[in-house]
C-alpha cells in the first residue's frame, strides 16, 4: 500500500547533526555556568541558602534591690514578607494593611520591590495583630518573634534606667552605661535552609549559641523610688515650679536607693518623646549653683583644718566688702551680730561663711572643696556625668571674689550628685565615695557580682564630720516644723541660689530652692538631696524643697523602720 | 497494510514474531536497549535524589514517596517496552488512525468538557480514569508518530505535492496541535509540530512547502505567545533572566544557581542543596539542574551523551529500518524523545525559551515515562528487522535521483533480470540458516541493475519489501509487501547485498 519504495533517510542525518549542534549549545551553556561563572553562582547560591540568623541574646533583667523587675522582655512578633512566595501581592496588601494599620499602596509597594527577596514590613505586632495575621494563613508572610523590652512600671525611675530603641540597643540610663553586659553576646546560627527558609536537617549548618546577657540589680528601692517620685510631683506642683530633682543616698555604702528628676518619661514609649533632653538624667547632667547648702562643706574644710573651731565667734555685720569694693550681705540683709560657727549654719549666714573662707585661704580652701569631690565626676556608673564648673585659683576664669563667693556656693556650679556625694561624706564620717546604681551582676552562668562601696579618699576626720553632723542637725532642729522629722535628729543644710542667665547675670526673680541632708544624725542611714527649680510659691529653698526633705525621710523612717529617738515626738 | 498478516499461518501479531517463517527478526539493537536501560537506572537514582525532600516535605515525611511511585510506573513501562518489541511494529499501522482518531476526540472532549480535565498548575493536562490519571497528550505524540508515518509512507513521493502532501499535513497538524495548545500546553505542542515536521521532512517533503509550514507555525506559535500574558512573560523572563526573581524567574534564577554550583565534578551524588525547597520541580521539570549540581559537567555531560548516543542508534535504526513505514516510525519516536529532552535541557538552562516538559526516561515518570517506553519497545522492534545500510544506500542512491528523471527510467526498455539468488552467507543468525527458506520464483519484471558491483553470492536470499510484489504468494514473507504506488509499480528493485552480520 506504501506509495513508493522508500523515501530519502539521508535526510535523518540533517535532524541527527541539528540534535548535536543543539547539544553542543546547551552543552556550552552548562559549561559556562559551571566552570566559567562556577564560583559566581556557587557564591550566589550560598547567599541564598546560608542565611546567617543573628540570635538574639535575652537582654538582662533590670532588677531593684527588692527583687521587682524594673524592665524585662516580652516576645513580640516581627511581620515580614517572602517576596517571590506571595500569591497574590495586592490581596496581602490589603489584607495586612488593615491589620498592622499602614497604607496599603505603601506596602504594595514594599512587598513588590523586584530586587528584594525579604521585607520586614512591622515590628512589635501586638498579640492581636499576631493573630489576625497567623489566621490569614497566606503563603510568604511570616511571623517571627523578637523580644521586646518592656518596663511594667512605665514612667518610673526612667532616668535612671534608660531605655532600649529599636535596634534593641541601651540608650541612657542604666541600659545605655551597661548595654554590653546585659545584652549579651547575640548567636549566630548560620543554617543551611532550605526554599521555604527551614534549616536543613542534614545541611552544614553551625550553631553559635547566644550568650544572654547579665541581669542587674540596682541599687534603687523601688519603694523610696516611688516615694521620691511622688513627693518630687506634688512640690512641683505645689510649688509652681519648672523642675526638680530628688536623691536618696547610702551614706555609708554611696549606694543611689532613689534617683529622679522631673520631668521624666516612659521608656515603653521613648518613641513618642518630642524632646532628646528628657532622656538625660538632671541628677547627673544638670549643673546649678548650689548656694548655701555649700557652706556646711566649707565649715568642714574650716574645722578640718582648724581655721575655725566649733567655738569660734565671727564678729558679724551686715556685708563684707569683697576686694574690688563690691558688698556681699546676708540674704534678706539681716545683721546677725556676733556669731559661733554653729549659729553660722544654723542662720545660713554669708557674712559668717566668708568669715571661714578668709580664715581657710585659697589653698586649704580649694585644696578642701577639691577632696569633696567638686569639679570632678562622682564616678557614678552612668554615663553623661558632668563634671560641674569649679574654678580654681589659677584659672582664667577665677578670681579673687571666688574665694568668697564660693563659701556660699556661688560663682561654682556642682551636679546635683556631687553635692549630695559630698554631704553623704561628712554622714559617714568623713570617707567620700563612689555612688553606684548597680548593685549586683548576676551573669547568666550563676555567678554573682557585688558591687563593693569604693571610698575615693577620706575627707575629713571622723571628729570634724561628727561636729559639722552636730551643726546640721541644730540647724534643723531650729526649723523644725518645717522640714524637720518629729522625734527624730536629722542633719540637714538648705540653699537657695539664683540661676545663671544667659546673659552673664541672674535670671531675675528666679531661684533654685535646694536642701541637703542626711538621718538619722546619730547613725546616718539615708542622704538626701531635694532641688526645686524655679519655685514660684516660695523662693526659698527652706520652704519650696524642705517639706519634701521632711516628707522623704518620714517615709523612709518608716519604711525601713528606723526608731525615732525621742518616740514622745512622733506624731 | 491489509497484505501483512494475510499469508501467515497464524493470525496472532506475538506469533509473528517468534514463529514467523521469515525468520529475520534478530536481536534487538542492544546499543539502544542498554542506552535506554541506563538512561531509566540513572533517572531512577536522580528521581530519588531530588525528590527525597520533597516527598518529605510534601507528602507527610515519605521520602520515598515519589521514588516508590517512579518504580511502579518504571515496570510497567519496561513490561510495555518489552510486549511493544515483541509486536511487530506493521501492527500499529492498523491501530494508528483509530488510536489517533480516538486520543483526539479525548482532546476534544478536554475542551469541551472541561470537568473531566481538573486545572493543575494553570493547565488541563491530565484525565482522571478510576485511579489512573492519564495525560492524553502523551499517547497524542505516539499516535502522531503512527498515523503520520503510516500516512507519509503511503503517500510516496507525492507527499511533494502541494494538494497531496502540504495541505493535509498541515491540516493535521493544525488539528492536533491546536487541541494541545488549548490545554494550553505550549511545551507539547512545540514538541509535536517538530516531530511532525521532521517525519515529513524524511518522508521527502518539498524544502519549499516545508520552510512555508514552518514559518506560518512559528509565526502562529509566536502569535499566540505574544498574546497570552504568561506565555508573554515566559518569554521576556527568557530574554531577561535576572530581571524577575518570582514564579518562572525564580525556578530559571534557582536552576542556574544550581547548574552554576556544581563545577565540574558536582557536590556529590544525594548532595544537591537546590532540591531543597529552592528549585521547584526538582525531580520533573527541573531534575537536569538537580543532576549538573550533583554530578557537575561531568554529570550534565553525561546526560547529553546518552541523548546524543540515543538519537545516534535511533536514526540508526531509522537509517536502516526495513520500510519507509518503519523508518518513518523511528524517525518520529527518535524525534521525540531528543526533542522533549532538548526543549526541556534548553529551557533549564535558559537556551531556548522555557517550558514545563519532563526529561524522557530520567524524569519523575507517569504516563509520560511508560507511553516512552512502549515507544522504545516499538523502535526496538523495527530495529530487530533491519536491513543492511547498504541495501538503504542503494535505495537512497536511486531517491537522489529527480522524480522525473525516475519517470524517464520507469519508461526506459527492461534491464536484463538479475541472477538467481543464492542462499545467503552463513555468517547469518541461527534462524535464517542458508537454504532454510525456498528462494522465491521471481515473476518477469523489468528491474535496475544495482549501482554496486555486488556479486551473485552476496545476494540476500529475503527480498526486502519493495522487492516483493503483490501478484505472487510467497509464504516465507512475513512482512507487509509494498502494493507499488503510482511511482513504484513496475519500476526498479534492488538486490541487495548480504548482510553484513
């Protein structure tokens, strides 16, 4: 049936040379993606699969001294988007854009970015977003948790802590000065995954472990923390005033058991903060122009160096006349007469405490101030200390009226630490030290390290610290009804200073109401320094911080059940 | 056709084989078998390899998943090969059309009745019968291959003729591969249109007629390409691989990271990293890249090797296959397979633009796997019947010559006939033992003396099939005997030399 004999097969040859030539250029091809770009794409495609993943490393546990956790982590759960496994760009972008509340063109636009094979699209999910997401069940959206750093108090202690951006690096505070420690040393696990971004069971992948980091235990009690916190409030409040700050110290071991400043913020929401300046700590950054609370610290120097005694009668007046001609009086110009140093103190007057300046000269004078810590950082361990303005004889900007002047803390700016580091000196008998806010580092193997009072230098001789302790407490007792403690003895010395204008002079009308102390006198316990800023009820610092020295050491009497020693006092 | 079983002794097509008086089915070629054979063994090994993830990840942990199912289909197509070269192949000229006829109203019904064909992966490629899901378009390119041949073979020379040849070949053509790209299924019907258009240029098309169909496909085929939006951008992913790393752009971007990483060596057999989950496909549509990442160039090589070694004893057989029917049928199958390994290899590696066909025999199997076997076992099968290559050459010696010069020849006095046949060399296999088999009577007819100088003890005492004539009834022929066409009645036969094993 077959039409003819045969047909031409020489014609298989031309399909059979086709096939070879088509051979050879697939053959080429394969060769020049495996020897000539081999390496190229080897490279490549390691990039694609091994995919290093940082572990995060638990941040520590920021801790009070109780035990109560000041800021801890939480998981939170991270969105991000497989671009090429997304089946459907646009319903995933409406989808989510109703869930984590972005605009659904931008993240269209984010998740169909050619050149991207990854988008994190929202960090931080709440858990109700998590879960919508996770129902939505769309192929290439994943959810992945990250720890998030979570502060339970909210706006406490704020500048003491810091806070942790998004980046989950420390800023300020605590978690800024001790990021490296408490962050921990991040893993890594370099996993060989798989299409779907698993780790392959059987591939080479390395696994670094993380290393958490240390939890730390401040030495903040969170109950004289909130005491301070509260009291600070309601003086600045009932004062009318800009600002303060409050410190309660350990005298004996220089240990910070309350630091705050107002006003603070809320390290859960650092992000909503307008103004970088609220992240810095006024205790620590904050110079001002300590007044008269300086003069129980020169009236140390003074006995120290036996320029006064504690019987010396300075024969008074109503101003001293600086060498230059300018008169320097009391405040409210009031004529004290003849006074001992104790009436000295106890009348914060000038005229007296130039009197000791005189008798002390520049040398033992500065070379005194010096000891006390002022001009210097406290060594706290924070960053951001300032060192204050301390001109010393010598210095361009010293003079001789300095000389007087300072021994009624003027012409000299201190940071609030300093000042009630140095106070804390003449409590503990005359032994400067460092102040510290970490109490304890327990690293993550178990190992515990305390922190151990450091003394910088002995100041002044326990005899001079119990005599200028005895000056301070009749200072208080003769105002007790101001910012005294009822059946208790406190030592205390309140300064009211005027504020530095940016015009060389004074801002008028403008004060900084301070007062430094430490009880119980017999057995100093708690330093305290409270400072009103700008008080607008009162200028004074007896009236616009007293009460809330008075309130302050009522409460941490009572908290750490301190007796009173005259319990018929007590109300 | 209806000559072929018709003076056997029995009527059963598996007799034919073992019991039939011809006595010339010899040996298959074993070259071919053991290319198959180690085609099959080195898919199996790569199936297992580049779908052992997959089965884990997708079919609940069983990594055997895909290896177990890829064996069973293997044994059936190796049983199929097996009965399919045991059948002689003049038995699926009978079948062709019908089978044809039928596998197309099945395209059809695809079509029309979309419920019996469920959409995967964008396309209608499979029917579900019972437990069995077939893809019709496999059996839709062996019974191309069959009718076509069948069609061509009968056709003669006059498959140069505009009215006789093109247009019908073009009209089945247009049928059939317009159904598969209503699937769509642009891979298939590329596939198709070559093997269709290599059959009709070995049956002896006009280049010219050839060159127009082509062009008006190609242009048909770029048409409809340009115009489908995924099939626009399966293109544009070609010509810029590196520009969209989603869907297609991903798959092409991941087969060449995963070519690019094997070197030359590979990074070892079992140990490709791109299977996991970064190639899809892996153990089908993109099992070549699987395999140059494990085995390197040297692996790539290898398969390109056996392709090549493939179509080389394939035309081989085709070369030498007793008839035009049976060489066009080798054509076709031959085509076939190193067509779709061609699209397939090209398209991974992003030569030729790429669409989702598996490579025969390594491939993850199917119906795809075990329709290529019975291919093979029908290529086996003709290659048991060969002929001498010289015999071919004589035969193409006499088609080089022009038609009309034929005619002329047809018209010129009778060549004296040639000698008596001897009985042929005793080199020849157990069954054909010389004087086994009366030397035919041959009837008076004007004959062409051999343009070889063969000497009258070389003759093959088996006339090959254009020798045989309608009129007498020789009972040793088991094989079809040509009825002489418009061109071939009364003209030359060749006596062809013995065979050379």
């Amino acid at each position: 049936m077959d039409a003819v004999n045969d047909i031409p097969r020489s014609r298989i040859i031309i399909l059979l040379v086709a096939f070879i030539l088509f051979s050879m250029a697939v053959g080429y091809r394969v060769f020049s993606f495996q020897i000539v770009h081999g390496l190229d794409l080897t490279e490549q495609a390691q990039q694609f699969r091994f995919r290093e993943d940082v572990v995060p490393a638990e941040r520590g546990d920021i801790l009070d001294r109780r035990g109560r956790k000041l800021a801890t982590n939480v998981p939170a759960d991270r969105i991000s988007v497989i671009v090429h496994q997304l089946d459907d760009p646009d319903d995933t972008a409406r989808e989510l854009a109703q869930i984590i509340n972005r605009d659904e063109d931008e993240i269209l636009e984010a998740i169909s970015h050619p050149d991207r094979e990854w988008v994190v699209l929202q960090r931080r999910l709440s858990p109700e977003a998590s879960q919508q997401v996770e129902s939505l069940d769309m192929e290439g959206i994943v959810l992945d948790p990250e720890p998030r750093r979570t502060y339970p108090m909210g706006n406490f202690a704020s500048q003491v802590l810091g806070f942790v951006n998004f980046d989950y690096e420390g800023s300020y505070g605590v978690e800024g000065a001790y990021h490296s420690l408490i962050a921990g040393e991040p893993g890594h696990l370099i996993g060989e995954r798989d299409g779907a971004g698993n780790v392959i069971a059987l591939g080479h992948s390395t696994w670094d472990p993380a290393q958490d980091g240390a939890d730390l235990v401040l030495s903040i009690d969170s109950s004289v923390q909130r005491i301070v916190e509260e009291v600070l409030r309601e003086t600045i409040e009932d004062m009318d005033a800009s600002g303060g700050t409050i410190i309660v110290q350990n005298p004996q071991t220089g240990a910070i058991l309350g630091m705050a400043s107002h006003p603070g913020y809320d390290p859960n929401e650092f992000n909503q903060v307008q103004d970088a300046q609220l992240f810095g700590n006024p205790a620590i950054s904050n110079v001002y122009e300590p007044g008269s609370t300086m003069k129980a610290l020169v009236m140390a120097i003074g006995l120290e160096t036996g320029a006064v005694a504690a019987d010396t009668v300075h024969p008074g007046g109503p101003y001293r006349e600086l060498p230059g001609g300018e008169r320097v009086y009391n405040a409210t110009l009031m004529d004290f007469g003849p006074e001992s140093m104790t009436e000295v103190l106890v009348h914060s007057s000038n005229v007296g405490a130039m009197y000791v300046a005189e008798q002390l000269g520049e040398d033992d004078l500065y070379r005194g101030l010096t000891a006390f810590g002022f001009g210097d950082q406290t060594g706290i361990d924070l960053s951001g200390e300032e060192s204050g303005l301390f001109p010393l004889p010598g210095d361009p900007n010293w003079y001789l009226t300095n000389l007087y002047t300072n021994s009624f803390g003027q012409g000299m700016a201190v940071t609030p630490l300093q000042l009630i580091n140095a106070i804390s000196a003449v409590g503990n008998g005359g032994q400067l030290l460092t102040p510290y806010l970490v109490e304890e580092i327990r690293h993550p193997d178990g190992q515990v390290e305390q922190t151990e009072p450091e003394v910088i230098r002995d100041v002044i001789s326990p005899e001079t610290a119990q005599a200028v302790n005895q000056m301070m407490t009749t200072t208080v007792d003769s105002a007790q009804r101001v910012y005294g403690v009822p059946g208790y003895q406190i030592a205390a010395k309140t300064g009211t200073a005027q504020i530095p204008g940016v015009d060389g002079g004074y801002e008028p009308g403008a004060t900084i109401g301070s007062i430094v102390g430490f009880g119980p006198s017999d057995d100093p316990q708690f330093s305290v320094l409270v400072k009103i800023d700008r008080p607008q009820e009162s200028q004074w610092g007896e009236r616009a911080a007293g009460p809330a020295f008075q309130e302050i050491f009522e409460e941490l009497f009572l908290l750490y059940g301190i007796p009173p020693s005259d319990p018929d006092q007590v109300r | 056709m209806s000559s072929m079983s018709a003076n056997r002794g029995s009527t059963s097509i598996f007799k034919t084989v073992s019991s039939t008086a011809r006595g010339a089915l010899r040996q298959p070629d074993y070259w071919l078998l053991t290319i198959i054979l180690i085609m099959v063994m080195f898919g199996t090994i790569m199936v297992f390899s580049s779908s052992f993830a997959i089965g884990v990840r997708e079919e609940g942990g069983d990594g055997y998943y895909f290896l177990t199912r890829h064996v069973v289909y293997l044994m059936i197509g190796l049983a199929g090969m097996l009965i399919a070269m045991s059948i002689d192949y003049h038995f699926w000229r009978k079948v062709a059309l019908p089978g044809l006829l039928i596998v197309m109203l099945v395209l059809l019904g695809m079509v029309v009745f979309p419920s019996i064909a469920p959409e995967v992966w964008g396309a209608s490629r499979w029917v579900q019968i019972g437990p069995v899901s077939l893809q019709p378009s496999e059996f839709a390119k062996l019974g191309l291959i069959l009718y076509l041949a069948s069609w061509l073979a009968s056709k003669g020379m006059r498959v140069r003729e505009f009215n006789y040849g093109l247009i019908p070949f073009a009209v089945l053509m247009g049928l059939l591969v317009g159904l598969i790209m209503l699937q769509p299924d642009l891979g298939t019907s590329m596939l198709l249109a070559a093997i269709g258009l290599s059959m009709f240029l070995v049956a002896g098309a006009n280049l010219f007629h050839l060159g127009l169909v082509t062009s008006i496909g190609g242009a048909v085929f770029l048409a409809l390409a340009l115009t489908t939006a995924y099939r626009r951008d399966r293109i544009l992913v070609f010509l810029n691989p590196d520009g969209d790393l989603r869907n297609l752009g991903w798959q092409l971007a991941q087969a060449k990271l995963a070519i690019g990483s094997g070197g030359l060596f590979g990074v070892g057999l079992g140990a490709s990293y791109q299977k996991f989950a970064w190639l899809p496909a892996a153990h089908h549509d993109a099992i070549f890249a699987v395999i140059a990442e494990e085995l390197g160039l040297i692996g790539a090589g290898f398969v390109l090797m056996l392709f090549i070694m493939f179509a080389w004893r394939g035309y081989r057989v085709a070369m030498r296959a007793p008839d035009s029917y049976g060489a066009l049928v080798a054509v076709g199958i031959v085509t076939w397979m190193i067509v779709q390994a061609a699209i397939n290899i090209g398209g991974i590696t992003t030569t030729i633009p790429f669409t989702g066909i598996p490579i025969p025999f390594i491939s993850y199997g199917g119906t795809s796997l075990i329709v290529s076997l019975v291919a093979i076992g029908i290529l086996l099968n003709i290659s048991r019947q060969t002929v001498d290559p010289v015999e071919v050459k004589v035969r193409s010696n006499l088609r080089g010559v022009s038609t009309r010069a034929r005619q002329r020849q047809a018209a010129q006095p009778a060549p004296p006939p040639p000698a008596p046949r001897q009985p042929r060399a005793p080199r020849t296999p157990a069954p054909s033992k010389p004087g086994a088999r009366p030397v035919p009577e041959w009837p008076e007819r004007p004959r062409v003396p051999s343009p070889v100088a063969i000497g009258p003890d070389d003759r093959d005492p088996v006339p090959t099939p254009r020798e045989r004539q309608p009129a007498p009834k020789r009972e040793i022929q088991g094989r079809p005997t040509t009825t002489g066409g418009t061109f071939g009645r009364g003209r030359a036969s060749v006596s062809p030399r013995g065979r050379r094993r």
